[in-house]
C-alpha cells in the first residue's frame, strides 16, 4: 500500500494511491507499508531511486544500512514494535531522503507513525518539508521508547516491592508466584534490550543524518535532529540502568527462589530428626526376641509411648534455644 502526504494548508493530508493511480507530484512523504513488488517498482520509476527490499532491510552492517546514493539518503533503522502485546518484535523501516521528498519502508504499523501522522494532520509549520517530516517521525518514535522504559521501569518497581517488602507485624509472609515473577522479569528484560537496540539504531542514524548535506536541512531541522540526538544519548544511559536493575531483580528472585527451597528442606530435615529418636525406640521395643525390658507388664506400653515423644520433644526443645528454628 502506498500512502501519499501533501501539504492543504493545515498539515499533511494523506491519500492512498492505487497501482494504476498517478502518483502527485505535490506529495513531501510517500510511505510503503507492506509493499508489493510493483508499488515499490512504481515509486522506484517516480522518484529513480532503489527501494532497498525487505532481504535488504535485515544487512546488519551499518555501511549496507546508512548511506548515500546519487544525493539521496537511505537509512534503515532498527525498531521495536508490538510493545503492548506479549511478544514484542524488532522490525526493520528504512527512510529515503531524496531532494524534495521523503519516501518510508516498512512491513509494520507502530503507534509512533500513526500518532505523527495524526499530529501532522494539524499543525503545518512542522511539517512542511521532508527533512521536517523525518524529524517529526523520529521524535515520535524516540517519544514512545521513552513510554517503554517508563513503563518498564515502573513493572520492576512494582516487582521489588511485591519481591522485598516485608510482611505486616504479626503476619506470615505470603507464597509468592515465583514463576509469574520470573516471567514478568523476563518480558520486561527482553522489551528492554530490544529498546536498547532502538536506541542504538536511531543513534547511529541521526549522527549520518547530521552529517549529511540536504538543499532543505535548515537550521531548525538540525537543532531539532542535535536535540533528538542528545535525547537518545540520555536514553541509552537510562536503558542501561533499567537493564541493571533488571538483572538485580533476577538474581534476587531467583535467592529467593533458593531459599523458600532451602526452607522447606530445612522442615524436612528438622521433621526427620525429630522422628528419628522415637523410631529407633519403636524399633528396639518391636524385636521378636523372647524377653523384652517392660513388655509383659501393665504400663510397658504407655512407658514406650512417653519415651518415644519426650525423645521428639527434646530435639525441638534443643533447636528453639539455639535459634535453629
């Protein structure tokens, strides 16, 4: 599908353009999203630019990724997408700079361009030539991983509450779902090393773009791209924190983990030494041999009985002096 933007007077106004559609000369941003082989071969022809393909959009290497061609800018950035869903993805959008216009690539739909494209729609001084348009897109994404720590950030924070916070005086500790911890945990990592591998995406991406000559790169443009720049910068700082504790919350989970493990082996331990005594005296008075201390009078088996619990409770009795319990 192939949406064209051109500027009413407001904003940008965008149109869907068909196969057999003209495309208007008038349009600041083409955007191709999931692209058939003949829309990209019909902007390719329009503008006489190369639409990198969606094999070509995965090269890792930076110089298959940002470069210039014929005084156009191809750049292809990494992005996370799905963030609210459980299984968030890193997909791939390349920007196409060209003299008067800006062209985008992608095979996804992320909340960033769709709020850029709703803010475009009304206020025009941002928008009105393509340099503009690719800050303007740029800052909504840098703005919605901002979202993504900040929501990151606050999941853990509620994590190592439920994980530290002691119980009230006077209750027991609750069982904690460890496992639904540890998953949480897990989510959380995961969206925010994808978020980090945005943020080193957009970055590499706007130091090439500042770097970069352009006839309509103004100097708003570019205080708008150093601000976004030093933005990212600060971000990246903060991912890494957000990565730390992320790993702290972890590794302290997981000690729970082992000592509620340890707890319960300590029960089992302490349950069979008090068992153990009582057994051995149950053992002694059930041999078949013919004559056995007690075993013939009255009170032999009540005697058995008390010894076997005196020899259970002194262990506990034991133990609680100690502290051990």
């Amino acid at each position: 599908m192939i949406n064209a933007f051109q500027p009413d007077g407001q904003g940008l106004r965008g149109s869907e353009i068909l196969l057999t559609s003209i495309l208007p000369q008038e349009a600041l941003w083409l955007d191709l999203l999931e692209p058939t082989i003949e829309e990209e071969l019909k902007v390719e022809k329009f503008l006489a630019i190369d639409v990198p393909t969606r094999e070509e959009m995965r090269e890792i290497e930076t110089s298959n990724r940002l470069y210039e061609e014929n005084g156009v800018l191809y750049m292809t950035a990494t992005m996370v997408t799905k963030v609210d869903t459980e299984h968030p993805e890193s997909n791939q959008i390349t920007f196409i700079l060209t003299n008067d216009r800006l062209v985008t690539n992608r095979y996804v739909d992320p909340l960033p361009f769709r709020r850029y494209i709703s803010y475009a729609e009304r206020h025009s001084g941002h928008c009105n030539s393509a340099p503009a348009i690719l800050a303007g897109l740029v800052e909504a994404i840098v703005n919605r991983i901002a979202d993504v720590l900040e929501r990151v950030g606050s999941d853990i924070d509620a994590l190592s509450s439920e994980v530290f916070t002691p119980p009230a005086r006077g209750r027991r500790r609750p069982t904690q779902n460890f496992r639904m911890i540890l998953e949480r945990i897990g989510r959380n990592g995961d969206l925010n090393s994808k978020a980090r591998e945005t943020l080193a995406s957009f970055g590499r991406m706007l130091v090439f773009l500042q770097q970069a000559t352009h006839p309509q790169m103004n100097n708003e443009v570019r205080n708008r791209l150093q601000s976004l720049s030093r933005d990212v910068a600060q971000m990246s700082d903060h991912v890494n924190f957000v990565g730390n504790k992320v790993q702290f919350m972890l590794d302290a989970t997981l000690g729970m983990v082992s000592i509620d493990q340890n707890n319960i082996l300590k029960i089992f331990s302490v349950v069979t030494v008090f068992l153990l005594p009582p057994s051995v005296i149950g053992a002694i008075f059930g041999m078949n041999f013919s004559h056995i201390p007690m075993a013939n009078t009255v009170w032999g088996f009540w005697s058995a009985v008390g010894v076997m619990g005196l020899s259970a409770v002194v262990p506990y009795l034991i133990f609680k002096r100690r502290g051990w319990l």
